[in-house]
C-alpha cells in the first residue's frame, strides 16, 4: 500500500530543481515551465539567509546560479534580490532559455513563499517535495523557519494540512526527525546517496521515515533495494532519472516517483 496515488499505475514524474533543462533552475521560469509541462510533482532545495528567509538554491554558495559571490546563509534576501538568478543558464544546444521578453522577475530569487504562493494560484494538487539543505550555523533553524511558512500556507500543527501533498526531505536524519517532531502530519523522506554506508540498502528505514529517495546509481547496481523498501511498505523514490535507460529500469522495478531535470521527456517515455 503506497502514499503515492500513481496515474494508471505509472510512476509520479517530479521536476527537479523546477524544469531544470529548459530553464534556469530553482527560478519561478522552472517551476511554471514545469506546471505547464503537466508534471505530477515539483522538487525544491532550501536554504536559509542571514536574516532567516527560506529561498530556492541548491548550492551552498551564490556562484554557479547567479551572478554573485558568496555562502547563502551569511547573505540577506535584500543581497540575493540584487543577483540575477536567470542570465547564467545555457541549454544543451547552447542557446539560451526560451524567455518571456523584459519579464523582470525572470532573474529574481525564489523564495518559498513565492513558490508555495504560485503553486496556490496555479495549481494545488502538485506533490511538492520541500529539500532542506543544512549549513551547521543553523542548526533547527531550518526547520522552524519550514515549518512557520508552511504554516502561513494554512497547515496547522496537529490538524490536516491544507497542503496534504508536501513532502520533506533530506540527507539528515536529524533535521528528518526535527521536522516529525514540529509537524508529525507531514510524510517525509529520507534521502540516500550513492556513497552512504550499506545499512539502508536492505530496506530497512529510521523509524518515523515513510518513504526513501534513491540516487539512481544505487538502483543501477543494486535494484533489488526498491523492492526490499516496498516490502517493507515504504514508497521509492529516485533521482536524478534522466536517461531512457533509467527511466525504463524504473518502469520495470516499479518505482513509485522518478525525479527528473527533463521531465517532459521522462513523461514522453512514459505515454
Ligand atoms: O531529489 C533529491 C535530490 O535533489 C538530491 O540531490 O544534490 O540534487 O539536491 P541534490
Ligand atoms: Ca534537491
């Protein structure tokens, strides 16, 4: 019995980082580029600033995805709304995203309240699948500052959430079980990454996890784990899944949720 409702028995297709091959990822242009795409699901990394906002970015510095210096949590939002967040991508052809011409929110900084904010507007019913990223200096700051903006979102603690299709995950167990004990209503995942030590490989997870998020290396080289996870009635995941031949060894393992950069192309594989 899976969490997961999957469309004909398909897997649920998640856009990584938003629609992150045609669009500046973690830009409010990669999450409705995905909405449009059709995707069951949305995929977010959040990090902390200096003055405690939730904001969209994978990296721990500002470097790669925008055109500014710098380690995320020691910069205020007001620094990270002057960076443009948009202007370094390039497609695989080398040509730049499609762009919706003088749109001046195209480089902006996303935070989460602008992303959960658009995903009222457009559509509720995506799976959101909420990554905390954990700089030490923090420590369970992330989550209270996760758990107060889900809040303003309408879920209450201890009630049924007005977002029953969030998800939180993370490579921490720690900030997994701080999240189940500030929110115990919201079902999280446990993310495992290639090199982790063999423990989680036989299915077994950390009491209080309901689901695991599998690099896809793992389920290249050892893919009896999704079933061993199944078994045991936890729902899998895996990223990143975006090669046919990924998609296809999915398909037949019966993986739950593919979490994928090219979701359009992961869908059309799947038709
Ligand atoms: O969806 C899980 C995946 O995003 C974890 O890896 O590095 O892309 O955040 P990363
Ligand atoms: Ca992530």
């Amino acid at each position: 019995m899976h969490a997961e409702e999957r469309p004909g028995g398909r897997p649920l297709v998640i856009a990584h980082r938003g629609a992150s091959s045609l669009q500046p990822e973690h830009t409010l242009a990669a999450y409705t580029t995905a909405f449009d795409l059709g995707v069951d699901g949305i995929e977010c990394d959040v990090r902390l600033t200096a003055d405690h906002h939730l904001v969209c970015v994978h990296d721990r510095r500002a470097n790669r995805t925008s055109n500014g210096t710098g380690v995320i949590s020691t910069l205020e939002l007001a620094r990270l709304e002057e960076l443009d967040w948009a202007s370094w991508k390039v497609l695989d052809d080398g040509s730049a995203p499609e762009a919706a011409d003088e749109d001046p929110e195209r480089g902006r900084i996303l935070t989460l309240r602008r992303l959960l904010t658009s995903l009222v507007d457009q559509n509720q019913e995506l799976l959101t699948l909420i990554e905390t990223k954990h700089p030490t200096r923090y420590g369970g700051l992330v989550e209270r500052q996760l758990v107060t903006v889900l809040r303003e979102f309408g879920l209450t603690i201890g009630d049924l959430p007005n977002l029953p299709h969030v998800r939180v995950m993370s490579f921490s167990l720690l900030a997994l079980m701080r999240m189940r004990g500030l929110a115990p209503q919201i079902p999280l995942v446990y993310l495992v990454e290639a090199a982790a030590p063999r423990m989680s490989f036989d299915g077994s997870l950390p009491s209080g996890v309901n689901a695991v998020g599998l690099d896809v290396r793992i389920v290249r080289r050892s893919p009896s784990v999704v079933r061993a996870h199944q078994r045991r009635g936890h729902d899998v995941y895996v990223w990143t899944v975006n090669e046919r031949e990924d998609v296809e060894r999915c398909l037949e393992l019966g993986v739950d949720v593919l979490i994928s950069d090219r979701p359009r192309d992961v869908m059309a594989l799947l038709d």
